[in-house]
C-alpha cells in the first residue's frame, strides 16, 4: 500500500489544508484532512475529493457563490409557472410580476384581499394598462359575470 500523500499547508479552491483527521470511512479506506474554508469554517473533506478538485470550499460559500445571476442556469430572474403567470425573483424569493408591477403603481404592496384581475386575460400580458386591482369578492363576481357572458354568447 502507498503512503497517503501529504497536504498539510495546501490550498484546494477556498479550502486550507491544516492537517489529517482521525475520521475514516467504514472501509477505513479513505483519509480525511482538516481543513478551513476561506469564511472560517472548519471541515472534514477526503483526500480524493481534495486532489480530484471535487471539494473546493464549504456549502455555504458555494450556495453564495451559486445563488441568483452567479448560477449557470439563471435566466434573468424571470420564470413561467405551470399556471402560465410570469415569475421574477425577488430579494430571494418568487413573487408573480403582475403583482409587482400593481404594487409599484400603487406605491405600496397589496393588501390581504387584493387581487390583480388582467382585463384581457393573457396572464402574459403585464401591461399597466391590463391590470385591474380589485378586492376578491369584485373580481370573483367579476369573473362568474364574464363567464355567464361567454356562456350566453356561444352556447345559447
């Protein structure tokens, strides 16, 4: 068996070699090193996955390093749900952007039983001139109004 190289003092990405670990995998084959991340946290992190570039620095730094437009599949911030509205994320979390676009014009967020209605219903469209800010009872009225009307258009 060879002797298990040496990395005491070595740098792999944001990781600090400080010194091997008593830690061993259940086939006891594996060694493990002591090591700091550049942020100061302090982990176990094989051999292997060291020299191979596998490891190259804690989770938190990289789901930092990986978050918003840092990451290789952001598209701008902008998504479509199943349901066809438009999504865009916002201080780290999804809010729909017709909701967004009523808030702004309103200057101020929408309150509990707000809700954005797009008169030409395309929930594409988000145009300031296609949202009506109504409270939920109007718009449920709103919609069962426009839908006997429809009715009565094509099935009477």
């Amino acid at each position: 068996m060879s002797k298990p190289l040496e990395l005491d003092g070595q740098k792999f990405g944001r990781w600090t070699v400080l010194y091997r670990s008593d830690r061993k995998d259940k086939n006891g084959s594996r060694s493990f090193w002591i090591c700091k991340c550049e942020c100061g946290k302090f982990q176990d992190v094989a051999r292997g996955s060291l020299v191979a570039g596998l490891s190259n620095g804690c989770m938190e730094c990289y789901v930092k390093k990986n978050k918003g437009p840092q990451h290789a599949c952001w598209k701008g911030g902008k998504q479509k749900e199943k349901a066809g509205y438009v999504k865009l994320w916002n201080g780290g979390f999804p809010r729909r952007e017709h909701v967004l676009i009523a808030e702004k014009i309103l200057g101020r967020r929408l309150r509990p039983k707000e809700v954005v209605h797009r008169v030409n219903g395309n929930k594409q469209d988000n145009r300031h001139t296609n949202l009506l800010i109504c409270d939920s009872s109007y718009h449920r009225w709103f919609e069962n109004k426009m839908a006997d009307l429809y009715k009565k258009e094509h099935f009477s």
